[in-house]
C-alpha cells in the first residue's frame, strides 16, 4: 500500500516511490486537456504529461498502454489548477499542471507554429529536436528500437529541420513570456563523422545571439575531440551523449545502429569533454528497464562519476508504434534499486542536479534521481 504523501519540507523515500510508480504505471487523466498539451512521438521519451506533484513536476506517461490501465488517477482541475493523484479513490498527492505556454500562440517570420519548433518540458524548460530525422531510422535493423522520432514529423506535429533563426525567435520569445530557464537541443543522426555536432553550434550561435539562455546540445559522440572547444564556443554549456544502454550485448540488440559507436568512444569522449565544459556539465542519459542489469548500470555510473559525468538514469517508457511499445517499464523497486544508491554516489562526488547548468539532469523530470538526491540533503 502507498502510503499518504508528505510535503516537500519532510520528503520520505516513500515520496521517491510514488514518483517511481506514476512513471513505471502511468496515469490515466480525468481531464486530458488539463495544462500543458501531452507529447507524442519525438526522439526520446515520449507520451508523457507534465505534473507537478508537490514542488516536483515530473513527466509521467499518459498514452502508453501501461496508462490505460494505470491504477493511479489524475483528477481534473478545479478553478484555481489545482488536481490530486488518486489510487482506488484515495488521495495520495496534490497535483498540478503546467499551463499551456504563451509562445505556442504565436509563428515564426516565415509562418511556422512556434510549437513546432519547440516545446515547453518539465515546467520551466524549452526543448527541440533540430533535426528530426536520422540516418539509422529508415532501417529496422539499425535504428534504437525504442526511438520514435519520425512519428510526431510524419503526424505534422513538428518539422523536419528547425532553422537558426527560427530556433533563436522561439527562444526568444518563450524566455520572454514563459520565463523559460534552460533549453534543450537535440538531434537525430545526420550523415556524416560529425554525428550532428555541426548544426547543434550554428544553431547555439544563433539562439546564444539572440537571447542570454543557458543550452545544452545532446548528439552522438562527433568523431573528433575537437568539437568539443567549438560547442562550447557556440554558447553550449552542457552536453549530453547518451548511453541509453550501458552493456554491449543491450546495445547491439536494442539499438544495433547506434552500438556501432563502441562504448569505448564514449568513454574517450567523456573524457575529453569533461576538461572542456566542466565536472558535472557532460551527462548521459541512461534507460533503465532494457535489459541491463541494475548492477551494470550502477558500475558504470560509478565510472562515469569517477570522470565527472553526470549519469542521469530514467526508467524506460514504452512508446506507442516502435518496436518495444509492448516491453514493461521497470517497477518502482527496480528504479529504487538503482537511484537509491546512485544518489548517494553523486552526493558523494559532489555531482548534483542543482548544479548542472542545463539540460535534463537540471530538468529532472523524466527520473525521480533529483528527488532522491534532496532528500539525501535533507
């Protein structure tokens, strides 16, 4: 039985729990236009709503097939937004949406929906996929299985290519009448040993020209070093390079196209990066739930720590029309067995959410990591 929540002020491992439960179960949603409009499809983890639970707003899944079945309930909102969390009719948190942005009313010079071009994330973050292709999705035996990329292009719910300058009226404005904090940039694979790197700093350039908004640029590791300087010279101040799977037998079987980067170049890549944008400033995403054994994924967290990489561990979400859409999250225990300790390995090195400049670890909102991470503090 989950017990009632506490407040933010006596957070309990229990708090930690429910998040990890709403992220593993899903919610189903008495009002589905309550807030922020869900996110469909994209390049990452995906069919998730923003809800704040507490002071913590965390993406919670609301169109997977977990959901419709999900034994938690989001109330509608009253007047004033705000909602409660409900299992068997019981109240277990106060909720509340985020609402719908200002920006996404407005289009660009030449006539795209601002909302096409980013999207608000979490409660205070703008994000974008430059590039909404890539060069290992046309291939079933290349492309990440759990990537779901071209689905939101092909539903005309984005654009394939978002332009410097489009980028930098979009975040312009969403700073200006959202109070964005931080954005995201990332990007499906293009051809060629740069692995996106190059159309990640013309468009830092531009946003950085435009308006004084901390970014971080998420790609494959570029095939040299020296993009690293030229990120950050862009106005990049973190950057991500996603792990997703951390053991070479998940890797080939979930993401065969991508496993042909070895871990190996990660690992030198990190490295040279750490130096160049600073300790805790280069993270990796990791999904929890894909096979991996929650002892690998904490050996190589340790790992990266011991780099000064930030390893922002997040259960897997399965996402409608991809090839895992059918594979289990992981359980709450699961997710505790690995964030419990996580938590106390970053607390030790000095490595914390509060610390990173920008970006999803700085977001926190796909993982409850950051939750353990307070209440460490607490």
């Amino acid at each position: 039985m989950i017990p009632t929540p506490t407040t933010a002020t006596t957070r309990t491992p229990r708090t930690e729990h429910l998040i990890n439960e709403l992220q593993s179960f899903g919610v189903r949603l008495a009002d589905p236009k309550a807030g922020v409009e869900s996110r469909r499809g994209g390049a990452g983890p995906s069919d998730h709503k923003a809800i704040t639970i507490d002071d913590t707003t965390v993406m919670v899944p609301v169109h997977t097939a977990p959901a419709a079945d999900s034994p938690y309930v989001a109330e509608a909102p009253d007047a004033a937004g705000r909602s409660r969390i409900l299992r068997d009719g019981v109240a277990l948190a106060s909720a509340s949406f985020p609402k719908r942005p200002r920006f996404y009313d407005l289009r660009t010079a030449d006539g795209v929906p601002y909302w096409q071009v980013a999207q608000l994330h979490g409660r205070d973050v703008l994000a974008t996929t430059v590039l909404q292709t890539c060069v290992r999705y046309q291939s079933r035996t290349k492309t990440c299985q759990f990537c779901a990329i071209g689905q939101s292009l092909a539903a005309g719910r984005t654009i394939a290519r978002k332009t410097p300058a489009q980028l930098a009226e979009v975040a312009k404005a969403a700073v200006e009448l959202d109070g964005v904090t931080h954005m995201v940039m990332t990007t499906g694979t293009p051809p060629g040993k740069d692995r996106g790197a190059a159309i990640l700093v013309e468009s830092a350039v531009a946003i950085r020209a435009a308006v004084d908004l901390p970014i971080q640029a998420q790609c494959e590791p570029p095939d040299t070093d020296d993009w690293f300087p030229r990120m950050r010279d862009a106005g990049i101040d973190t950057l991500g390079m996603h792990l997703e799977a951390v053991t070479d037998p998940v890797r080939r079987r979930i993401m065969p196209g991508k496993a042909q980067v070895p871990l190996s170049r990660y690992f030198d890549a990190f490295a040279a990066a750490v130096p160049v944008f600073g300790r805790g400033q280069v993270s990796t995403y990791i999904l929890a739930g894909l096979g991996d054994a929650p002892a690998d994924v904490l050996a190589v967290s340790e790992r990266l720590i011991a780099l000064g990489v930030y390893p922002f561990v997040v259960p897997f979400v399965p996402i409608s029309g991809t090839p895992l859409e059918n594979h289990p999250a992981p359980g709450a225990d699961v997710m505790d067995s690995i964030l419990r300790p996580l938590s106390a390995m970053l607390r030790r090195s000095g490595l914390l959410a509060s610390g990173i400049k920008a970006g999803c670890g700085k977001c926190g909102a796909c993982s409850a990591l950051s939750s353990y991470e307070r209440r460490a503090a607490a």
